[in-house]
C-alpha cells in the first residue's frame, strides 16, 4: 500500500467516525436524553399570598353588632398586598337565644365577599367585646357552634383558620363568668374541653382552629408531647390545633402566653411551641409597647417570629401602633412583611429540551423556603405545559405537600410523566403551579402561590413559568 492510499484511509476513518453518530443517531432519541438546568434570580419583592401575611382586624365598634363586609374596603385590603382578614363575630346578643336567620346570612354573605375579593378570613366568635363581659354557658355554645356547621363547611374554602373564641372575655379563653376556665391558671375544665371538640367537629378537616394559650392544648388533648412528623396533617384534632398570641412580645411571659415569667421556664415553652409550630398555625397580635424594650423591639421580635414560626399578624391594632412604628424605625418591618409565613424561591430547574410523545418527561427543580413558617392548609403542586400557537394546557399533579417544606430548608423534588399521545406535538412554555385545591378557587389566580422570583409570576393564571420551552416530538 503506498503512503498515499494511506493518508486517505486516515481521512475516510475520520470522516466516518464523525459523521456517523450525526447521521445514523435519531434526533429524537438524543435530544430527549439532553437536558438543561435553569437559574433564577431572587426577588426581594412584598407581594401578597394566600393565608401569610400581616392581617386587617375588622372587630367590632364598641359593643354594637358587627355590620357586614364590604367588598370595596376588601378589594382595597388586596391592592396593599393584603391577603387575610380576622373577622371578630360579636353574640352578645344572642347569649340566651339562638343565633338569628339574618346573623347566620350575614356570615354567608361575609364569605362571598371575601371570596370575590381574592382573601380569606380568619373568623372569631365572641359574647363579648369593650370592657370584657359575660360569655355563655357550654349548653348554650355548643347549640351556637351547631348552627354554625352549614355555614363553615359551605364556605371553608375562604376560611383560612379559625381562632376557638366563644369563651371568656374577647372569647381567649380566660375570665369566663360561666367557668368554662380555671381564671386562675387558665386549666380548662372538662366542659371547656368538649366545647373545642365540638369546634373541631364541625369545622371542615382541612382546617385549623388556633387557641389562645399553649397549655390548654396540652391538657385538652392529655398529650404533652409536640407533634411528630408522623402525626402532622394526619386529620386528628391535636394536629388541627394550632395558637393565637394576642400579646407578642408584651413581656417576658407574653402577658400570661406562658404561664411563668421564670425565664429557665418561659425557655423552655418556647422550645416546646418551636417543635408543636412546625405543623400548626401561629397568628395573632402585638397588645401593647412593652415597657421593656427588648421585649419588641427588632431583635427580639425577628427571633421569636422565627422560633415560633408566625404565619399572621394584624397590622391595624390601635394599642400596638407604637409596636409598628417600632419595627419601622428600626428597619424591619420589611423583613416581617416578607417573612410572615411561608416564601418560596425557586433555585434551579432541570428539564430536556425535546420529549417524543409517549415519551417520558421527567424533570426536577430545586426549592427553597425563606419564610418563618410553612403553609398550614392544603396545597396543590402541578407541572403545567401549555402550547406557544393554540395555547392549550396540560398538566401533571405532582406528589409534594407544601405543608413539609420547612423554613430554612431547601427541597428537590423530582418528576417524571408520561406524555399522552394524543397530546399534539409542538413547542410548550412551561410552568410550576401551586393552586388552591377547592375547586371553586382552583382556577383563581389570587389564591395562587407565588414565588419569590423575578420575572417569573404570570399574574393572568397564578402560574410560576420556569423560563422554559420544552418541544413535543412527533413518534
């Protein structure tokens, strides 16, 4: 063989071995095997979603009947990125009676309001109001709490929790003139304990109730462990109890939060709230300006709504203003708005860039939560892909509950699906959804979750885009 036909032979092997792979390979059958990871910038951005958040309190006037809501002044709530509402139901009225038809409609009435305003109530009832007063017998509660039942499990799906009122003065559970409390120590007695239960009973599942004071939990329940992750979000009563502290950081016992003002003791409680809060919601409101300021001022403020992982706040209380000005002052009330509750960044997505149909899709993203606390109701996560030239959607539940994805933790969470078939082929914009799962806000884009991302928020749907395309290949 001379050198010549040598040197040919080199340049056909290297031609082939080039040129092959490209053209004997099905385009299809690699690109789907090619996948891309995206990066998304964080956003420092106050935005509302559902069920977090500072909260208006519209509570009564005096002790005059609460008038009903207006969608005007809820709409306005909502453009200041508002997304809760406590709904204080003063019963005075009704202590020896039953609640009236037109009572009972103004509630239903209240719920549609909410409902067409894009937020969700946290609902109270209470026999009294200005100065305190008499609350009602268990008899009497219990028949109330009854005809409540229609009303809540019709129009839970706009109650975000509800606080156990009823009982004592402003219904938290302490001065009860019919002894439903030890006003004392605040050991609830037995009646106390069937009329929680009944509560409970009555209200939806898929909802809380929050009490006022750590300890009656402990004894309403005859548990004094915190919840494990074995038991949270399993539908019993224990993990449906969640708290209201409508004294944060008044004192060092939070105006009788906890119930000692040794500090070795109010220590103690709190590390017990920290673990029992990881599965349960905890809201409420500052009572007045410590005459300590350590007590509310930033520091101690931003630790204990991290410890006690705080989900609600309400931002109108006459006698905290002080307290809000405070947080202004010293620079973290920005901080509070971003962090009450839940928030959600998204970190990095990786997904093919090409799918046969009937292929498989399978792809992951990575999530963190930056908030003080978790989502404490029900939530969807959903993959949608929707078609650039018809606009038409699909998508895939995904088996993750929001509800687990703990503050300060990063999740990964991996998908794969099946493409149907008869899913046309086409270029698909794809997207993260987190819907409410009643049917009747699913497709309401205010009760959507939003991430903190930039450029990502598709105002339209509620839907989270993940800046990607993904092409649908023919067979």
């Amino acid at each position: 063989m001379t050198k010549h036909m040598r040197n040919w032979i080199k340049i056909w092997v290297i031609l082939i071995s080039v040129l092959v792979p490209i053209s004997c390979a099905p385009m299809i059958a690699s690109d789907s095997t090619q996948k891309k990871t995206q990066l998304y910038s964080s956003s420092d951005e106050d935005f509302p979603n559902p069920e977090r958040g500072f909260l208006l309190a519209i509570d009564p006037i005096g002790n005059n009947p609460v008038s009903p809501l207006k969608l005007s002044q809820l709409r306005k709530l909502r453009n200041q990125n508002l997304t809760l509402v406590r709904r204080m139901y003063l019963l005075a009225e009704f202590r020896e009676s039953p609640l009236s038809p037109a009572f009972l409609e103004m509630i239903s009435l209240d719920c549609e309001t909410a409902r067409q305003a894009g937020v969700k109530l946290i609902i109270r009832f209470t026999y009294n109001w200005l100065g305190g007063g008499p609350d009602a017998p268990k008899t009497r509660i219990i028949s109330h709490v009854e005809q409540l039942q229609p009303i809540l499990s019709a129009n839970y799906d706009v109650i975000a929790y509800m606080e156990a009122g009823f009982v004592g003065y402003w219904g938290e559970w302490h001065h009860s003139t019919n002894k439903l409390v030890d006003n004392g120590n605040l050991d609830v007695t037995d009646d106390a304990k069937a009329i929680i239960r009944k509560i409970l009973s009555i209200l939806p599942p898929e909802r809380m109730v929050a009490i006022r004071y750590p300890q009656q939990k402990k004894q309403i329940f005859n548990n004094i462990n915190p919840l494990s992750e074995p038991e949270a979000f399993n539908g019993s009563y224990r993990a449906r109890t969640g708290y209201h502290n409508d004294a944060f950081r008044a004192s060092i016992d939070d105006a009788g939060t906890y119930n000692s003002t040794a500090p070795a003791m109010v220590e103690q409680q709190k590390t017990w709230l920290n673990l029992d809060n990881r599965y349960v919601v905890q809201g409420g409101e500052p009572a007045w300006p410590s005459h300590q300021p350590e007590y509310d001022d930033c520091p101690g403020a931003l630790a204990d709504f991290e410890r006690m992982h705080w989900s609600s706040m309400t931002i109108n209380q006459n006698d905290s203003k002080a307290v809000y000005q405070g947080w202004i002052d010293q620079g973290c009330m920005e901080d509070i708005k971003r962090r009450l509750g839940y928030r959600f960044r998204l970190i990095n997505t990786t997904l093919p860039t090409v799918v046969p149909s009937a292929g498989t899709f399978s792809m992951s993203f990575q999530i963190t939560n930056e908030g003080w606390a978790s989502p404490y109701n029900p939530r969807k996560v959903e993959i949608v892909v929707r078609n650039r030239e018809t606009k038409r959607e699909y998508s895939w539940g995904l088996k993750e509950d929001p509800r687990r994805w703990m503050p300060g933790t990063t999740i990964t969470v991996n998908f794969a699906a099946t493409i149907p078939a008869d899913i046309p082929s086409g270029e698909y914009d794809v997207f993260l959804n987190l819907p409410d799962p009643v049917p009747r806000l699913y497709h309401r884009p205010q009760y959507s979750i939003r991430l903190a991302n930039q450029d990502v928020w598709e105002a339209s749907t509620g839907y989270n885009s993940l800046r990607r395309s993904l092409i649908i290949a023919p067979m």
